[in-house]
C-alpha cells in the first residue's frame, strides 16, 4: 500500500490529556519564538534568549547519569540530512539512532530515569515513508546498509534500568514512533497482539510530547503524513501521556525546551554535565552542521558559505524552515564547546551521521558517538 493509499479521510481519536505537567517551566524562549517583525528578528531574539537561559540553566545542577546505546544504523536520504550542501553522488548517508538513559535524583530524595530515544525500530519501520523504501529493497539488499545493534530493553538490561524504574519516555519528536509495547494499549491490536491489550513494557513510565504535536497528530497535513504512525497512538492508554506545553525542566540539569522547525512539537533535550552543556535533537545529523566552515565533507563549507548560513538542517519535512534555522541556532548557543576537538560544539545528533564505505563523500569530520557523565 502506498502513502498516497493510506489517506485518513476523518481526524483520529488521539489521547488528548488535559492535564498540566508537573515540571517548572522554562518561559526564557516564548517571546522570542514569536518576536514581532518576523523570523529574522526572532533569530536575534532567540540567540539573546539562549545567552540567558544558558546562564539559568548552568545552575540547575547536574544528572547523576548520562549513557548512550546504538539503536540501529540505517540510511537516510543525503538531500534531505545535508540540506542542499553536500555534493557526494549518493543518493543516502547512513544515520545512527541512539537510546539516552538519563537518570537525577529529586531535592527529596526520590531518582528518576529518563529514556529519550526510545526507539522500537522494529514497529518503527512501518513508517509510510520508511515502509516503502524497505519494499523496494529486497532483505539481502536492506542488510547491506541497516545494522541493527540493540533494542531497547536489552540496553536497558545491560545499564542496569529495570523497565519498572523508568519515569519518563520521551523524544525530539514523534515523527516514525510506534510506542504501544512501551506504554501498553487499552484493547488488542491485530498486528502485535490480537487477543489481548498490549503488557506495557515500561509500567510506571509516561510519555513527554509537546500538546502542540499530540493534537496535530490527529489530523496530519498531506505533507506529515509519511513521517507519522498515528493509528498507533489511539489506543494508548491516556493517564500514560503526559502533555507539554513549552520548554520544562525536568531536573537538576535536565530540561526539554521547545525548538520548533522540523516538527511543530520538535523538543530538544538539554543536559548539564561533567564536559558542560549538551543539547540533543535531529536538527541536524552531525555537529558539524552547526559549524559548517569547520566540514570537511565535500560541498558543506562551499554551501554554507555560499547561502550565508550558519547551520545546514535536517530537513525531511521542512515544515516551518526558517523556525527550524533559528531553533538550531538556540541549540548552537546554549552548547558547549567540544573537549575532545575545539572546532566543533557539544550538539550530539539523535540521529548521528555515521561513516559507511556505501556512501562516499559524507563521512563526518567528527563524530561524538556517545555522552558518559556521572
């Protein structure tokens, strides 16, 4: 079945949870993400915003821990992950999606855990989008360039989580996400379990999306639809959906902060660390998009240069570009810069851009691989 064959003709009974989120909110970006004048004024008011909100945040504290586990590598259109910059004759890069486990303890005592990232690769696959290029890639051809590394709850096992810990699920977006063996369902699913509700896998944990994002997934645009499993959230059971609305800080240097562009909900998580501020989204699929002038993949300098930008998006949907230009910029701001090589800034890719023999001419200058602290 095509994309096009797979229209929803009425809006969908998405969970749609009144409640308010119990986490401090962060209001440093509100006026500048709506700044009269139009987007090119935002941009100043979002870089002064983040200088601020980089000094706030800073002094939040730190997370008892960070670590990150490979999910899956597999490719990703080159046009769309190196927005009009790269010149490499390959169609596809290769990206590594990777789990964040991210745990802090409460000013009374109680630990939380995060997982951002927590992606079902197998469900996660029926994606439109995805679906149809695994159609056209026959299963000797697809193991070629996909390389499935663990899933989550293996990393989980091998980090010590137990599923029963876990608080909070979250990620920058929901675009391919199918969460119903994480959160469980209200009533069988034919596809996963059709005799009975889905057994949550995580079942104290609850689901972190911007409202903004929630209701649209209800009745998508023709434009988001590939990149979205709607159905899927249906029968979610509502009390496991916790909805935001605007940047939050979750814990001592934990936050979401809203940076729309790349989806209307898009968050980025920030965390303050033993190497100092991080910032993690798919903005971008490697850091060197942030610094481009610093690329020695063939064609991004040139571009960048070329266009008078500072940053080269991820741009899959383009759903409100100039919003996703200014909400890279606060993530370019607020970071710090990389100890390992000063050239490039602690932004690290959900979804990193990962070197592979198939595709050559994009091989990241640098790459970060992981976040360890605590």
């Amino acid at each position: 079945m095509s994309i096009a064959d797979r229209l929803i003709t009425e809006p969908l009974a998405i969970p749609r949870p009144a409640v308010t989120a119990p986490f401090p909110r962060i209001d440093t970006f509100d006026k500048a993400l709506t700044a009269p004048g139009g987007f090119g004024p935002r941009l100043r008011a979002c870089r002064t915003a983040a200088l601020d909100f980089r000094r706030e945040f800073a002094a939040t504290g730190r997370p008892d821990s960070v670590r990150t586990h490979d999910l899956i590598s597999l490719p990703y259109p080159t046009r769309y992950g190196l927005f009009r910059a790269a010149i490499s004759p390959t169609p596809f890069v290769t990206i590594s999606n990777r789990l964040l486990i991210v745990r802090w303890t409460e000013t009374d005592g109680t630990p939380r855990t995060l997982l951002f990232e927590p992606s079902d690769h197998e469900l996660d696959s029926y994606t439109p989008y995805f679906d149809d290029m695994k159609r056209l890639a026959p299963g000797p051809v697809r193991g070629l360039f996909v390389h499935e590394h663990t899933d989550v709850l293996t990393a989980c096992r091998r980090a010590g989580v137990d599923p029963a810990e876990v608080d909070y699920l979250t990620f920058d977006h929901l675009h391919t996400q199918d969460v119903r063996r994480w959160l469980g369902t209200t009533s069988p699913q034919p596809d996963i379990s059709p005799n009975q509700p889905v057994v949550a896998a995580f079942p104290n944990a609850k689901l972190l999306a911007q409202r903004d994002e929630l209701e649209a997934m209800a009745d998508l645009h023709p434009f988001q639809r590939p990149w979205y499993q709607p159905s899927t959230f249906v029968d979610l059971p509502p009390e496991k959906i916790l909805p935001l609305d605007g940047s939050v800080l979750l814990g001592p240097g934990v936050a979401l902060i809203t940076t729309p562009g790349h989806a209307m909900g898009n968050q980025s998580l920030v965390l303050n660390t033993d190497t100092g501020i991080w910032a993690i989204s798919e903005n971008a699929i490697a850091t060197e998009c942030l610094t481009p002038d610093q690329s020695r993949i063939p064609g991004l300098a040139k571009a960048a240069k070329s266009w008078g930008h500072e940053v080269v998006l991820n741009a899959n949907t383009i759903e409100t570009t100039y919003e996703q230009y200014n909400s890279m910029v606060i993530e370019k701001t607020i970071v710090d810069v990389s100890q390992q090589d000063s050239r490039f800034l602690q932004f690290f890719p959900s979804s990193e851009l990962t070197g592979a023999l198939l595709n050559p001419g994009t091989t990241p200058t640098f790459t970060h691989r992981a976040i360890r602290h605590g």
